[in-house]
C-alpha cells in the first residue's frame, strides 16, 4: 500500500471512530501555505471536510492562484483586513481546526477550535531554538 493510500485509510479509521459532522478546517496562506505546500496539499485533499483559507491579504485573486499553484484544495477564500477579523470568520464558518504562524492571529480565536501554530523564521529562532513572542501573545512560565 503507497503512502497516499495509507493516509486515506487512517483517515477512515479516524472518521469511523468518531462518527461525527465533518470538520472544517481553515488554514493561513502566507507564512504557512507557502512555506510547506507539499504539505499542505497533501492536508487538504485528505481532509474530509470543508477547507477554508482565511488570509491577511486584498488580492483574492492571486491568493486563489497561489492556492492552485501549490495544489491547495479548498472549498473558499476568506481575504481579512484586521487580526481579529480571522477570529470572526473562523467562529462564523464553524471552523472546528485552524492552523496560522502569527500568534497575534489566535488570541481571540473560540476555546472550541483546535489551533496549531506553524513554526517558521517570523515565530522561531532557529539558531537559539526558541519560540519568539512579544508580551501580547505570550507569558514566561
């Protein structure tokens, strides 16, 4: 059995154990989109439910040919001109698994939404190993 087969089958197996709707997921273009499209293309065409990109962008026509020229599947664009803006849209499409690199992007994002930051040079410092964040979206424990 070849790698993409093996995929749909855990994602089978997953569906079936829960037995639920299925999930939409959302996703950040820029910073992740862009940075792992491999990845990402192989996400959303597993993925067994809505895929709804929300960006931090004006163009939607370009975000739509960045998306086709990775091999992004999704199921709409949402453009947004405010931080906050992606928490609204993320609570009004029902989006249940969100994934962005700016932690100023999930503050406000519901409780109910799983959430995955994604590592790159703007969040990571690679040669210290550490994660950078400012006083607005982190605290030293």
């Amino acid at each position: 059995m070849n790698l993409k087969d093996q995929i749909y089958e855990a994602r089978d197996i997953l569906l079936s154990i829960f037995e639920q709707p299925k999930p939409t997921l959302g996703i950040d273009l820029d910073g992740c989109v862009d940075e792992s499209p491999r990845f990402f293309s192989v996400l959303t065409h597993v993925w067994p439910g809505e895929v709804i990109v929300v960006t931090y962008r004006s163009d939607r026509a370009k975000a739509i040919a960045d998306l086709e020229k990775n091999g992004i599947k999704f199921t709409d664009v949402v453009l947004v001109s405010s931080f906050d803006a992606k928490a609204e849209v993320i609570k009004e499409r029902g989006i249940n698994v969100y994934i962005d690199d700016q932690p100023e992007m999930l503050k406000n994002i519901p409780p109910d939404v799983s959430v995955m930051l994604f590592r790159n040079e703007g969040n990571f410092d690679f040669d210290d190993r550490k994660w950078m964040f400012s006083d607005q979206t982190g605290k030293m424990v």
